[in-house]
C-alpha cells in the first residue's frame, strides 16, 4: 500500500483527492497527511477526512510522514516549487493540471525528474471520459485515416466561465490565464487524439467582456452596491462549503473567493482564438470565449478517409439529450452514427475512471491515457506559447522539451 499527502486544501483536493482517498480507496491507499498555506481550510478538510494529520509546513510533512507520491492541489504558479521539492526528497508526484505555467518553470521540473530518477504524473481527467475514448478509438482504427485538419469551439457559459475572474485564476501570472489553466485539458485531448505534438503557435486574445468592461462594480460581491441588479452577483455565503472554506478563512490569507468580474485588475483574456501546427503537418483552428449563453464544445476532424463530428454541450440547448453522439462521413454520403449514453457525474465519468488508474491495483492502460510529464508540457507549452503569440503579435515555435527520463523527441504522448 502506497501513502500519499496533499499539498493544497481548496475544492479540487477536496472532492477529486482527499475525500476519495479515505472513503473509497482506503483499501490500497493511505492518506498520511495535508498541508495549504491557508491551515484554517487544511483543518476543515482534514477533519472530513477523519482527523487526518495536518502540518504546519511542507518541510514538515515530507519529513514526518515520508509519503511515496505527494498530490500537488494549490495554485497554479505554485506548482513546479512543490513538484520539485517533492521529487528531490525521493517522491513520485501527482499533479493537477496544468503541470506548471511557463516553459522555465516546465523545463525547471523535467529538469528534476531527470536528476532524482522519480516521476510525475498530471490528472489529465478528460482523457478517461468514456466518450472522449471512444473518439480516440475510433481515431485509433483508422475510421477517417490521417488527421489533416481540426476545429475545436470551446465555449464556458456565464456561471462557469465567470467564475475564472473572481478568483485567483483571473491573474495571468498566477494561472497563466484559460490558454494555460483552462486549455491545457483541450490542448492535452487534441495531442493525445492525433497521436501528435504541437509545434508552431499563432493566437489572439482580448479581455472584451469581463474586466474594465462595465462602470458598474466593486471590489467583491459581499459589500458591492449593484448586488441588487448584477447578473453575476455571487452569493459567497449561500454555499456552506464556500462559506467555510474561504469566507471564514480569509483572516489568514486575505483571499476572497467572490471578487467582481469587471474589476481592472484582471489581466486574463475571456476570448481567444488560436491556429496549431503539428509536427504531422495537421492544423488546428481553436477558440475558446468564457461568456456564452451555454457552455460545450464542438470538434471536427478532417482526415485523408473521412470527417468526424463529435460534441459535448453541458448547459443550454440540447443539454436534456439523454445520448451523445458522434458522426463519421464518409465518400459517398456514408455517415455512421456512434452512440453513448451522458454521463453526468465527475467530468462525465473521467474522475473516477483517473482515480482507479492512479490509486486501484494497476491495470493495463491501452489508451494511453495516463498522462506524464511531457504529455503536461505538451499540453501547457501550447497555451504559454500562444500567450506568447499575443503580447508579440507573431508566430511562436514550440521547442520540444527533453523528456523527464532523459529521452528527447517524440514517443507518443502518454
């Protein structure tokens, strides 16, 4: 039996890692100790996982608990130091995506894992979503032939994707803004769909809608005057678990979970589109804009046998379709249908499906979907190099990273 610790007590940890750990997998895992900056929110969470041991830092616990994997759940810009420390002290390292937030703090870990021989590994969940396998199969078995041509609409509605600025996510340095925090998971399913690496970057992004766009705010729903008439008032204390965990937690830290989302200090993009070059030579069309009426997306690749269609909307429209679907055209007007029922719980199914990957007795990973190291930097490289492409105006090329065990090149993306 593996034991692990948690650095990071927010609402990721909460649900994905630490509550599972001791209510589902207590059989093939220990959960030995959680540390956060924030203790007020790491003795909430230890206490619903049954008075678990709680450190005063992180040194601490690494040294006391001598876990084998340490899960890395805090801030995003955060990351790579806990990583690194962790794989130094002879840990391997679960880490929640993105891995990290820039190329040097990405090249900083590889760099670590090839020194200390340990690995790491990052919760690429929409990788085990049963429909986005059957997408991958159907890919896999040669059904439309070689990718040469994709298109991927991304859209967050405007209770989900508002919500990126009101918290710390809404800072580009902290997150590296939705082309890091939010894309990794999009760029991260296009490059293990195609079996592919990105290598070249054009994008565009504008803070149209959210930020300095309306006369009318505050500095945080709580004490805002226009609570009264605001579509995006966020009642930070109707939620026991948000009243809990950050309202009364503030004192340590200062962090307000309800900041306004027209606030001048956002300095992330709400709409963005980019163009992508693979080393295959297949292109991609991407755009993702965080304030649509619903919220979804929809993919379309173009290959040298066929077109696949496939879509996944989670608010709005069709939501209440009970199937989800994707569609293969063919020469000649052939399409064939593939069916599948929704599945609404854990990112439709792919928490749980990651959870037994990570914590069950070990299981053949046919798909690949295990994700490492490189498939992280694959993933996030892509977004910080379109950040990249918008503050310079210019095509960025993505180098490809040595491998954190010491490979170079390309050996898939799993």
């Amino acid at each position: 039996m593996k034991t692990y610790v948690i650095v990071g007590a927010g609402a990721r940890s909460r649900y994905m890692f630490a509550k599972p750990l001791v209510e589902e997998w207590k059989e093939h895992a220990e959960l030995a100790g959680l540390y956060d900056t924030n203790s007020h929110r790491a003795r909430l969470l230890a206490q619903e996982c049954g008075g678990l041991a709680v450190y005063d830092s992180f040194e601490e616990m690494i040294a006391e608990a001598k876990p084998d994997t340490v899960i890395v759940a805090t801030t995003d810009s955060t990351h790579h130091e806990y990583i690194i420390a962790s794989l130094e002290a002879g840990c391997d390292v679960i880490t929640e995506k993105p891995m990290t937030v820039d190329e040097r703090t990405c090249e900083a870990i590889l760099e670590a894992e090839r020194r200390t021989g340990r690995t790491v590994t990052v919760t690429f969940n929409a990788r085990f979503s049963p429909y986005n396998e059957m997408i991958k199969k159907l890919l896999l078995s040669g059904e439309i032939g070689r990718p040469l041509h994709v298109q991927l609409e991304w859209q967050l509605d405007r209770v989900h994707g508002a919500d990126y600025f009101r918290r710390w996510h809404r800072q580009i340095d902290t997150s590296g803004g939705l082309l890091v925090h939010k894309a990794t998971h999009y760029f991260d399913l296009l490059n293990w769909w195609l079996d592919d690496e990105p290598e070249r970057v054009q994008a565009s992004g504008s803070l149209r809608f959210y930020g300095p766009n309306r006369e009318q705010r505050g500095e945080r729903c709580l004490t805002c005057d226009h609570k009264e008439s605001c579509e995006f008032y966020f009642d930070v204390k109707k939620s026991s678990f948000l009243r809990t965990y950050y309202l009364e937690a503030e004192g340590e830290d200062g962090y307000i979970r309800d900041g306004c989302v027209f606030d001048e200090s956002i300095s992330i993009y709400d709409s963005i589109s980019a163009s992508v070059e693979y080393k295959s030579g297949a292109l991609l069309s991407f755009s993702l804009n965080a304030f649509s009426p619903y919220e979804g997306w929809r993919l379309s690749i173009e290959g040298t046998e066929g077109r696949l269609e496939a879509e996944h909307l989670k608010s709005g429209q069709t939501i209440e379709e009970p199937f989800r679907y994707i569609r293969v055209y063919k020469k000649g007007g052939v399409v064939t249908t593939h069916s599948m029922k929704r599945i609404t719980e854990g990112h439709s199914g792919g928490d749980s499906k990651l959870r037994r990957m990570l914590f069950g007795p070990p299981i053949a990973d046919e798909l690949m979907q295990q994700a490492d190291s490189y498939a992280g930097a694959m993933s996030l490289l892509v977004g910080a190099a379109a950040n990249d492409s918008i503050r310079a105006g210019k095509s960025v090329k993505i180098r490809s990273p040595r491998r954190g065990d010491g490979t170079g090149g390309r050996e898939g993306t799993g």
